[in-house]
C-alpha cells in the first residue's frame, strides 16, 4: 500500500432503469483509521482519508484545547503498523507536545471510533467553548461583501481534486477576509476531518489566532464545526447548506458570523451579519 493513498479503483456495475448494464472501473475515496496518540497514549481513533494526518492530528488537538501554537507540537512519527504484506500501514501516528503544554485530560481519550456525527452537545457543551478557547472571535473587526461570500464555494469546489474523481468527499477552505483569496483547501471524507486539516496546517505554519479569516466548508455547518471555528480563532465559517439549531447557539454565544445557504446569488446569515457591508442590523 501507498503512503497517503487517497483514492482507489474497483470494478462496478452500472444498472439503468432499461436494464442496460455496463460493467467498469470506478474511482472511489479511500477511508481508513487513524489512531492518534500523544505520547505514546492512544487519545482517539478517526475514520478518514489518508493524507495531511499531521495536519489532522494537529487541528484535532486545537479543537480539544490542547494546542494553541506551532511551539507546542514537538514531533509526529507514524508507529510501526504492519499491514497483511508486512508494511507500515501509517493508520498510528504518535505526537510529541513541548514540556510546556499540559498533555491532554484522561477523559479526553476516545475509544470509540469519530464520525462525522461525534461531537459534544448541550448548553453545557457551549459554555464550556468558550471559557475553554485560547482566542476570542467576538471583537474581530473583519467586515466583507455579500459578493464575496457567493463566490467562495465556487472557489472551493475549483480546488477539490479528488471529488471531481470521487465525488465522495467534503472539502474545507481557508479564505482571506481581506483580499478573498483562498490561503489553505484539504479534502477529507469526514467534513470535520477536513476542518481539522485546515486548522492542523495553520498552526504549524504559526498562524493561530485565524483573525481576519473565512472558513468555507461543503455541506451542513455543524455545532462541531462552530467549535473548532471558534477554537482556531476564526471570526466567519461559511456553509453551503444549512447549520443546526446548536451550531447556531455557540455561534451566537461566541460572536462568530455563521452563514448557511451561500449559493447562487443568495446567503442567509444566522449569526453576526454586523460583519457582512451592506447589511442591516435585525
């Protein structure tokens, strides 16, 4: 097996309504487990596409608090994991932290696998956000133009390589609010995998807080994806569909802008439409 292998070939059967059927070759995502370890303890299993996992590995421990700069993060070595074939499968990856950060909680550690489903929810859950997050969103003064927001996910889908193959994969882009252009765009299987690879790169390029920036996902806005928004510092996070009631409530309680509906010539903003030129105050 390949390093980083993100897409596969198997034969399929394509069935029409006539019953015509043509056997060929399909291109499909490539989903495999990642166990990520910190340490040498395993924290917590993920179900993703291969590729960026440091990156991964990275956003998913801003996302838990656990990093807040490129300093905390020392090394990442994938562990010897044998596949049937005697080779390193690269599914274990073990992250060593700086002496300074504090190594994360023991109720942290997963033992269930993460979907795109996982996540933490309650009003609890919100408050916890946000006396937890090392940057505050609230007073970021970043303002843009509708125009611009409408064309951030043509932009985005411009950049995702694999779903043009696949068409199986969610993609997440970091735009700058300034000049609109993008800066970061990772494609995962899982939409919150690929919000992690974004915030992963980030901080290993020193860029936390994400001040002044536009985080455009593909599909629903989650409550989860509200979370590391807010985690990474980012004041904006972009949707193509529609948010949940509690994605809403923690963006709201952060100060975030959050817009679902961004398509066509139309967006609805839930949260903060201050931040948007042009639009009025509710």
């Amino acid at each position: 097996k390949r390093m980083g292998r993100i897409t596969t070939r198997r034969p399929v059967t394509r069935i029409r309504g006539d019953g015509h059927t043509v056997r060929r070759p399909d291109t499909l995502a490539v989903e495999e487990p990642l166990e990520i370890r910190v340490g040498g303890r395993s924290l917590v299993v993920t179900m993703r596409t291969p590729g960026h996992d440091v990156e991964l590995a990275a956003g998913f421990l801003v996302s838990e608090g656990v990093l807040t700069g490129a300093d905390d993060l020392l090394t990442a070595r994938y562990c010897a994991g044998a596949d049937a074939d005697g080779a390193n499968s690269y599914n274990v990856l073990d992250l060593a932290l700086a002496p300074h950060v504090a190594p994360p909680a023991p109720e942290l550690a997963r033992s269930f696998t993460t979907t795109s489903a996982c996540g933490v929810c309650g009003k609890d859950s919100i408050d916890a956000i946000g006396t937890r997050s090392s940057f505050g969103v609230a007073d970021d003064p970043l303002t843009v133009t509708a125009t611009m927001l409408l064309r951030l996910p043509d932009r985005l889908r411009d950049h995702q390589n694999v779903f043009d193959k696949t068409g199986g994969l969610h993609a997440a882009a970091l735009f700058d609010g300034a000049t609109g252009e993008p800066v970061v765009v990772r494609e995962d299987v899982g939409r919150h995998n690929a919000v992690d690879k974004v915030v992963g790169w980030a901080l290993t390029q020193g860029l936390l807080p994400l001040r002044g920036h536009i985080l455009q996902v593909s599909g629903r806005a989650s409550f989860e994806l509200v979370q590391k928004a807010v985690m990474a510092g980012i004041p904006m996070l972009s949707a193509v569909s529609a948010p949940s009631s509690l994605a809403a409530d923690l963006a709201d309680e952060s100060g975030l802008t959050l817009l679902g509906f961004v398509r066509g010539d139309s967006l609805v903003a839930y949260t903060r439409e201050d931040r948007i030129d042009g639009a009025a105050p509710v």
